[in-house]
C-alpha cells in the first residue's frame, strides 16, 4: 500500500499542480484588478486563488496521509477482532 501510495502521488502531482497553477495564473488580471471592467470581481478572484490553494495543498498531502491512517486502522481492527473470534472446529 505504501508503494502504491507513493505511485499515486509521483503520477498524479504534475497535472494537479499544472491545473491548479494555470486557473491560479489566469485569475490574477482579476485578483489585481487589471481586467478592464471585471474590478469588482477582485475580492471574488482572490478567495478563488486561496481555495484552490489550500484544496490543492490538501489533495496532495493530506489525501494520502487520510488514506493511509485509515488502512492501519482497518487491518488493526481487522486483526483485533479476528484474534477475539474464537475459530470453529467442527467434525
């Protein structure tokens, strides 16, 4: 799991930046009010740049810390209650 978890980041890292990156570059004419007739959009612009972000930083870290946290538990509580169950030995 950890292997496949590292794969996933190493593949899935260079178009989430990439789409973040380019909506995050192509909203700055607005979020500096450099966009003809777009000014009041300003405040719009840049809570969208923080958000995208923020989510993106989540996704990439903490997506596959979550996801790893929740398998050790799973196989803990799988071993756990496996070990309680005492097994049928039935002739």
């Amino acid at each position: 799991m950890h292997d496949a978890l590292i794969g996933s980041v190493r593949i899935r890292t260079r178009p989430i930046l990439m789409t973040a990156v380019g909506t995050c570059v192509g909203m700055l004419p607005i979020a500096l009010k450099w966009a003809i007739g777009l000014k009041r959009l300003s405040p719009m612009a840049i809570v969208a740049i923080g958000g995208l972000m923020v989510s993106t930083f989540l996704t990439m870290v903490y997506v596959p810390i979550l996801y790893s946290l929740f398998e050790d538990a799973r196989v803990f509580v799988t071993h756990t209650f496996h070990r309680l169950v005492p097994e049928k030995t039935g002739a």
